[in-house]
C-alpha cells in the first residue's frame, strides 16, 4: 500500500460522521440501493442502514459490494429495529415523504445528530416511520413531475446535510476514534486478511504506522491453512 493511499484512508475516517444514517424503508431495487450507499460514502456517513423490503429478507447482500467496503450496511428485517437504533443513539428522526406536514428539507437544522429515512420507489415512507419521524421534508419542485427518484433524493437532501456541517466545522473533529477507527482502517488497508480473521474468529494483527502488518510472518501458519491467504502472504 502506498503512502498516499493510506493517508487518503486516514483522511476519509477523519471526516466519518457516526452521528449521521440513513434508514432505507423497503426500497427494493438493488440499484438503488447501490446509489444510496455511494452518496453515504461521499458525504462521510459511516453507518447506513437498510430494512428490506416484505418477502425480500436478504435480497440486497452483496449489493454496492464495492461501496460497501467503505460504509457500514447494517440490515433489517423490520422497521421498528432501524428506528430504535437512531433513536438510541439520539438522532432526529426526518422521512423525506410528501404530506400536509412536511417543510423544504433546506429548512432542517442537520448539525443535530439525524437519520434519514427513504422510502421504497413506489410506496415511499411507511406509515410506521412518518409516524416516528420528527420531521417530514420535501424537495420543491417546478415542473410536472413531482418526485425524484429515491438516490436522486437523498443525494440533494445529503449534499445540504455535508453543507450545513461543513458550515458548522463537523468534519473537522474526528468522531471515529479509538478501537472502531483502528478495526475499520485495518479493514480497509487489509481486506483479505480482515474477512480471514472474521472467519476465524480472531483479531486483527496489529498494523504499523506506515499501514504494513506488524509481524507477518506469524501469520504464515494459520494462512498456508486456508487455500485464499496463500497468495497474500510472502513465501
């Protein structure tokens, strides 16, 4: 790994947001999904959140495989357990959904710790989550069509979102620190050898401050016993 990569590593964990999710409400088009989790990484959302949509537990595993190196999908089989998990954790609750009740999303204050929520393309917002929402917000629009597209929405939504903590200085104070910061730059330096240890059931080796292995030659034994880490590891 090269010495710009791996300060490009540091410097992306540096501006992670961990007060910042969107819940996906059974959008069940992978492509979708795959737009959403792009724009969470663009904007340093660290954990995103999908509920899958009704018969379709699981469909999207592997989804944005190549997004999702960079960004936390936790899944759900429900609702309720996406909501529950903002709301633990302190977070304003805003449905991007189309109601008497809802406001220009620009009008927010999104420096407050805040999930989004986004519908499924054909049914938005659930009635459980415009129920447990905080807020509902809309995007204006001019012309005859009246929706955008579920990525498309939440790209506007969260690039007002990046704006306004960008204005207050929120990426400018690391928020992920300590052991998840080590354990997510060692996945992301690393990947073969993380998902191995993830299999295993073991711990990460250490890592040098120039992202190499502490060590690795110790790691020889358990690798030559898994036919995916030979090629990983020297000789």
């Amino acid at each position: 790994m090269t010495p710009a990569r791996l300060a490009k590593y540091k410097a992306t964990l540096a501006s992670r947001q961990l007060d910042l999710t969107i819940i996906t409400d059974q959008v069940n088009k992978a492509q979708n999904i795959a737009a959403l989790v792009r724009t969470c990484d663009a904007v340093g959302i660290h954990n995103a959140h999908v509920v899958a949509a009704k018969g379709k537990a699981g469909a999207h595993k592997g989804t944005a495989l190549g997004s999702q190196q960079w960004v936390n999908v936790v899944a759900h089989e429900h609702i309720d357990s996406a909501l529950n998990t903002a709301r633990q954790k302190g977070m304003q609750i805003v449905s991007a959904h189309f109601s008497d009740q809802a406001v220009d999303y620009r009008t927010l204050d999104y420096t407050q710790p805040t999930a989004l929520i986004l519908g499924a393309e054909m049914h938005g917002v659930s009635p459980t989550a415009v129920k447990a929402s905080d807020h509902q917000v809309v995007i204006p629009m001019l012309g005859m069509v009246q929706s955008f597209n579920v990525s498309a929405a939440a790209a506007i939504i969260l690039l007002e979102v990046q704006r306004q903590r960008e204005l207050n200085g929120h990426y400018e104070i690391p928020q992920l620190v300590g052991k998840e910061y080590d354990q997510t730059l060692f996945r992301w330096s690393h990947p073969k050898v993380a998902d191995f240890c993830h299999r295993l059931k073991i711990d990460y080796p250490a890592m040098d401050t120039d992202g190499s292995i502490i060590n690795l030659n110790l790691w020889h034994a358990s690798a030559l016993q898994d036919q995916s880490l030979r090629v990983l590891l020297p000789n």
